[in-house]
C-alpha cells in the first residue's frame, strides 16, 4: 500500500514536471507589429500600422494564433481610417482579424541555429471572410525571446471587401502585410 | 478737358478701382474657403484622445465582465469610445501596462516612472476592443489620470 502511494506520489511529480515543461514552450506577444501597404504611385500611400497585435506560439505543439483589433490599424490621414473602418473593414461588425496557423516541418527542441526559415500554413479571418496563408517566416532566437518576421499578400475581394469605383486606381490590388513580433517565453 | 470733365473721369476711375478690388477680394476669399474645405475633409487632423473626456468611468474587473459575458452589446457601447478605467498594476513594459490582467493599455507616451506593479491607477484612453487571445480589453493612446490607492 506504501508502495503505490509512493508510486502514485511520483507519477504525479513526473507528471506535474512535464506538464511545467509543455506549457514552458509557449511564447508570447502582446504587441507585435503589423504594417499593411496598398499604395499605389503617384497617389497617397495607402498604408497602415497595428502595434497592439497578439500572438501566442506554442513550440511544442508548432500552433500559432495571432490577433488584431481593426480599431487598433492606424493611418497618416484621419479621413483613410475612419473609411478603412467605416466603409471597407466594417470594424464595429467585424472588430478583429484572426490568423491560426501551423509551422510546417520545425522542431523546435532540435533547434540549434540562431535563425531559422519557416514555412506557416493557416488561415486568415477577417470581415467574416477566410482566407487560407501560406509564407515562409524567419525565426531569430535571442535568450528567451524568438523574433518572427514575414510577409504575404492578400487582396480585398478575398475577404469581400469592395473598393468603390471612384478610389479603385488609388488602391493597390495586391494588399502587402508585414508582420514583426517579439515573442517571450511565458 | 474742362474741369467738369476731369472731375468726372476721377470719379470713374475710383469706381473701377472699388470694382477690381471687390474682385480680387471675393476671389480671393474663395481660395481660401475651397482650401480650408479641402484641408478639413482630406487633411484633418487625427482625434486627440488625451484631450477628449472620457465617455464613462468603469473598472477593469467590470469592464472586463461585459466583454467576455456579451460581447457584441459592449462592443457597441465602448469600441473607440474614450473611457477612464481603474485597476490594480499587474504588469508593466515601457509603454503599457495591464490592469488586473483583464485590461491591457498602451500609452500614448513612455510609461511615467511612479507605475509600479501593485498599485492602483486610473487611466484614460481609447477602447478597440476585446482581445480573444490574451483574454483582455485593449485600450490604446492612453494618459494616465491618478493614482487611486
């Protein structure tokens, strides 16, 4: 009886110590940066920047899901942004974009280098539309903190959104969106 | 030329002269309001959040409970609305803070140096909604307002 209690004792120290190092896996950021360009030349840039971005990277599982509150894009010109959100995002019916992704062929625990190149495959979710991604990201380790830093395009008809004839040359049709996060290990 | 002509040709010339001015005048003015007009609706100046008053004053535990019970109808009374919220530090970075890890803030400026975690402080600025991930309101431009403890 001793024994299985001590037993029983153990497995729960074992498990209580892998679970610990599970959740050790997981990277935060609360602000991450995302920049968005639809400029076309000779008009005024169209372009926007988002600094309060959330991601969260669980390694182990190589899951990653990222947020952004469309309130939180800002533009140069004031008039930009309230049609970004009034007109064109819908940002009170839609107030965030969604991705949830995958790191494709990435081991995390075997990770030596101090940079690495890697595949994401997931899903973009914005105006009630989905949109499937697939981009390479560069991975930067430094200490306890993993940079990761990307881009893809998109274009407005892939989440429904429709560009009045009037601006339609202003805007480019290929939207390019950066992407910079500073994950921590939480 | 008499002299009732010459005094007549005067009075002309100052007419035409009254004239040409009212002109330039009027045109003039038009310039002015077409680019006023123009600078208003494509150029005007982004809101001020820290000079706005806040809508409401709430706390974070509250503002936090009708986001994640109902979050459409809070969506529609707070998103972009300028809000005073208080809360105790519960982390800081440079420039935010989260209060009561329900509210997370990002300030308009350099966190000031007398936040410090565990204290309680109140806080103005713009909300843009609820942040599915991290489980937390975000409020960003903010200005601190006072410490409340």
């Amino acid at each position: 009886m001793k024994t299985t209690k001590s037993l029983f004792t153990i497995l729960l120290i074992v498990a209580g110590f892998t679970s610990k190092s599970a959740l050790s896996q997981k990277y935060i950021d609360t602000q991450g940066a995302i920049v968005f360009e639809a400029s076309e030349e000779l008009f005024e840039p169209v372009k926007a920047t988002n600094k309060t971005v959330s991601m969260v990277a669980d390694m182990s599982k190589n899951e990653i899901a990222a947020l952004a509150l469309m309130k939180g894009f800002r533009f140069k010109n004031s008039l930009m942004e309230e049609h970004f959100n009034e007109n064109y995002v819908e940002s009170e019916t839609y107030p965030k974009a969604i991705f949830k992704g995958k790191l494709k062929d990435f081991n995390f625990s075997q990770w030596q280098e101090s940079s690495a190149m890697v595949l994401v495959e997931g899903t973009l979710k914005l105006h009630g539309e989905e949109k499937a991604i697939e981009t390479p990201v560069t991975l930067t380790r430094d200490g306890d903190t993993i940079r990761l830093q990307g881009s893809f395009s998109v274009t407005p008809a892939d989440f429904a959104i429709e560009i009045p004839k009037i601006v339609r040359n202003k805007i480019a049709k290929e939207i390019k969106v950066l992407l910079d996060f500073n994950l921590t290990k939480k | 030329m008499t002299k009732m002509e010459l005094q007549n040709t005067t009075t002309e010339d100052v007419k035409m002269k009254k004239k040409t001015k009212v002109l330039i005048f009027i045109s003039l003015a038009a310039v002015i309001t077409a680019f006023a007009v123009y600078q208003y609706t494509f150029n005007s100046s982004h809101r001020d959040i820290a000079s706005e008053a806040a809508f409401t004053s709430i706390t974070a535990q509250s503002m936090h409970q009708e986001f994640s019970s109902d979050e459409a109808s809070a969506s529609q009374n707070y998103l972009d609305q300028v809000i005073a919220i208080t809360g105790v530090v519960s982390e800081k970075t440079k420039e935010s803070l989260t209060l009561d890890n329900l509210v997370y803030v990002v300030m308009s400026q350099p966190l000031p140096k007398e936040i410090e975690v565990g204290t309680e402080w109140s806080i103005k600025g713009r909300c843009i909604g609820y942040d599915g991930l991290l489980e937390m309101v975000k409020i960003d431009q903010a200005t601190t307002i006072t410490k409340t403890d």
